[in-house]
C-alpha cells in the first residue's frame, strides 16, 4: 500500500496527466521541517498528492494532479512546494509562482529545486525570492518505494525563500547550506 501511495505523490505534467517518475523526488521530511520552522506553518502545497501531505507535508492545504495546481489560485500565508523535476514542470510551477507572487498571493514560501541556475524557471524563482539556500550536499530524496533512494542524486539542490523572515531562513536552511540574499546591491 506505501508504494502504491507514494507512487501517487508524483505530480504529473497537467499536460499529459501522466505521472512521471521524473517529475517525482519526494523530500526527506527533515527539509519540509525547516521550512515549518522557518515559516511556522505550512498553508498550500501547489504540487503535492494526499499520500505526501499526509506523510510529510502536512500542509493545510493541498493542490494535486486532479486539482491541476496550475490552474489554481495560490492565495495564502504559506507555501511549501517542491515542483515536478522534468523541465517542463519545473519551468510550469516556477512561471506559476512568478505569476502569483505579481498578483501579490504569496506572503511566504520555500521552494525546493535542483540548481540549474542557467533556466527560465531558475530565473522566475529568483526574480521573486528575497534569499537563496545552496545545499552543501546532494539530497538523498524519498523513492517511490518510500525509502530514501539508494541511487546517487546526480544534481545539486536549492531552496528559494520569500517572505518577510530571510533572517530565520538563514538560521535554519544555514545548517544545510550557504544561504544569500536574492537583493541586487
């Protein structure tokens, strides 16, 4: 039944409704814990399944495959998202959260993605973040088995912060990483 469920946590393309095991690197649930720290709760998951929410993310609310979390509003205090991994969902979620965060629907987030500094969707993210966590190390994500994958994680990740607290971002994501304002000087 777990491998069922986390299989389900991948968040398709809304293009194809396909889930895609690219798309899917479900987080350790110590990253999500320092995001609640960092931002004292978590209100949305735009990309998220009810078997990760219900296992790690515990979000108060949720937008899955069948809710098409693209299409929806993201009014809220907070948001956790850790997007689809094939460029294309990356670049749809980030362009998304760029859109929202014009329309002023975003008081605090963190974001979870690989550090492909050189694309549009890294670009979105960080026209719209006030700080930036570089991990230290690659993240050993959640299989769809539900363990932590045994495979090596060829891809450096990053967390985008905006909000309010950089301050409390930078003490807690500064235990994973080097952590830096987005401000241009």
């Amino acid at each position: 039944m777990l491998r069922q469920s986390v299989k389900r946590m991948a968040y398709a393309s809304t293009k194809t409704n396909i889930a895609n095991d690219r798309d899917y690197y479900g987080t350790p649930p110590e990253y999500i814990q320092l995001a609640r720290k960092t931002m004292g709760n978590i209100e949305l998951d735009p990309a998220s399944s009810k078997e990760a929410n219900d296992c790690f993310v515990k979000a108060k609310r949720i937008w899955t495959v069948q809710d098409d979390g693209l299409a929806q509003s993201w009014l809220s205090q907070t948001i956790w998202m850790n997007p689809p991994y094939s460029s294309r969902g990356a670049y749809e979620f980030a362009r998304k959260f760029a859109e929202e965060c014009k329309l002023g629907h975003i008081n605090q987030s963190v974001v979870l993605v690989n550090s492909a500094t050189g694309t549009r969707a890294f670009r979105y993210l960080l026209d719209n973040s006030d700080a930036i966590c570089f991990c230290n190390k690659r993240i050993q994500f959640i299989d769809p088995s539900g363990k932590r994958s045994q495979t090596s994680n060829s891809k450096e990740q990053l967390f985008f912060y905006r909000g309010g607290r950089v301050k409390t971002f930078a003490k807690q994501f500064g235990t994973i990483g080097r952590v830096l304002s987005t401000k241009v000087l």
